[in-house]
C-alpha cells in the first residue's frame, strides 16, 4: 500500500514539474522546479516581479539578468510562460507578424473590392431608376402632348362645326330671305 502511495505521488510530482509555471504566479520553489532556474534566479525572478509583472517575454529577458533568448527558448520549453504565453523567438515572432500583415493585407483587399462591387451595383441601381424616372417624365409628357393634340383637334372640329353651323344660319336665312323677296316682287 505504501508503495502505491509512493508511486502516485511521484507522478503528481512529475505531472507538477511538467505543468506550465507562470512567473507572474509561481513561487520560488515552482521557479526552482523549472529545469534552468535555480535558487539565484529564482530569487532574482521574485524580486523583479515585485516591481510589476512581467507583461511578455521580452520584458522578463530585458529585466532578469542572465536570461538571453536562447536561456528564454529553454526555459519555455522546460515548461515556463510570460502571462500563461511560451516564448516564440523573434524570428518566429517576426514571421508571424508578417503573416499577420499579409492576412490584415488580404483582408483589406477583400473588403475594397466588396465595397467596389457594392458601390457598382449601388450606381447600376439608381442608373435604372434615373431611366425608369425619364421615361415615365418622357410618357407624361407624351400624354400632355396627345391630350393637347385631341384638344386642339377637338376645338378645330367645335370651330368647324361652329363655322358650319353658322354657314347653315347664313344658308337658311337666305333661303328664308328668298322666297319672301320673290314675294315682294309679285
């Protein structure tokens, strides 16, 4: 039994080792089970942190003595983090940025020529509603014009049948006029 209890926590143990330590948390002796630290910088790690956090893994190579990017890239793969982050070297970091910047690039790209397609069809848009608008104005127009020509046909044939009218007056007057001038004439 007593083996077995031996043996479990060993492997809490190990499991412990192999966990992330965050140096913005852990204590000396978590730094000092890091394989890489030991008690010095431990104790230097806790007296930087005192002074504030480390906010990434550059301040924490800028702030504690002795730790380099290479002391860094060891230390990250023996399991420490800078805010829960393992340290990516600054040529990893650098291409990452740069695919960052191509990505942001393509984004950017993508989004120009959506706006491009949207503002074309924005314009095709209002193109068709601008001719849909003349030639509704231009079919107004037409009927004015053919109201305005049955008017004025249909005040020619008024004047015409006026005219007509008074020429049968006229007509009918002398004929009225004749029989009693022949009357006379007797």
């Amino acid at each position: 039994m007593f083996k077995k209890f031996l043996a479990v926590l060993a492997m809490l143990f190990a499991f412990a080792a192999m966990a992330a330590v965050d140096v913005n948390k852990a204590t000396e002796a978590e730094l000092d089970s890091v394989k890489g630290i030991g008690p010095d910088t431990s104790k230097l790690i806790v007296t930087e942190r005192k002074k504030g956090d480390f906010k990434s893994w550059d301040d924490f190579i800028n702030r504690v003595k002795g730790v380099g990017d290479k002391r860094a890239e060891n230390l990250s793969s023996a399991g420490l983090t800078v805010g829960g982050a393992a340290y990516k070297p600054a040529a990893t970091a650098a291409k990452d940025e740069k695919a960052a910047a191509k990505d942001e690039k393509k984004d950017a790209k993508a989004t120009a020529k959506e706006e491009k397609k949207d503002a074309k069809a924005e314009a095709k848009a209002e193109k068709k509603e601008a001719k849909a608008d003349a030639k509704a104005m231009e079919t107004k127009a037409d009927a004015k014009a053919d109201a305005k020509v049955k008017e004025s046909k249909a005040d020619a044939k008024a004047k015409e049948a006026k005219a007509e009218a008074k020429a049968d007056e006229k007509s009918a007057k002398a004929d009225a006029a004749k029989p009693a001038a022949s009357a006379t004439k007797k």
